[in-house]
C-alpha cells in the first residue's frame, strides 16, 4: 500500500498540518488489510497532534496486533518543512523496494 494523502497535526508550536507519503509492505500469515479499512484508519490521524516517530510506532503496532504478518515494513517520509525531510521506518527492511 502507498499513498501520498496522509496528513496529522504538527505537536509543536508550528500547528499546522504534516503531510507524509506512507509506505506498507507486508507478508501476510493468516490475515490482511483491507484497502477501505486501511484508508479510513490513516484519515484518523488527520486531528491528531503527533510525531513521525510516534505515528509509525503506534501504525507498526496497530498492524502487527492486528494481522499478525509474517513480515512487514511501514515507511512515512515527511514532506519538507523548514529546509529538513524526515523518513521513519519500521520492521523488515528487506521488503524496502529496490
């Protein structure tokens, strides 16, 4: 799954919004991720005051507590603000495209 869509609230005296281009990859066990499920759960963090890291920590876990995958590997690179881009990735980097 890839979007450019994904949009939260800066938690610091900035106060507008971050924009992310969020990346999953994953090999399933027993479960997936619907697509429409998926989406209405990255429009939750549209009203919330979080950090890139804290965001694809709480993502990572939700999916993994969830699905239960074999392997995964989520990506949010934040869009530049202020001169500095910032990129966050969890699990298995092995599932990074090439």
């Amino acid at each position: 799954f890839e979007t450019s869509e994904l949009t939260s609230l800066c938690p610091f005296d900035f106060g507008g919004p971050d924009y992310y281009d969020f990346e999953l990859r994953y090999v399933p066990a027993d479960d997936c991720i619907e697509s429409k499920s998926l989406k209405k759960y990255l429009e939750s963090f549209r009203d919330t005051e979080i950090t890139a890291e804290e965001m694809g920590a709480t993502m990572y876990s939700a999916f993994e507590n969830i699905i239960h995958p074999e392997k995964m590997y989520l990506c949010l690179e934040q869009a530049r603000r202020g001169g500095i881009e910032e990129t966050v990735e969890f699990g298995n980097r092995d599932l990074r495209p090439v």
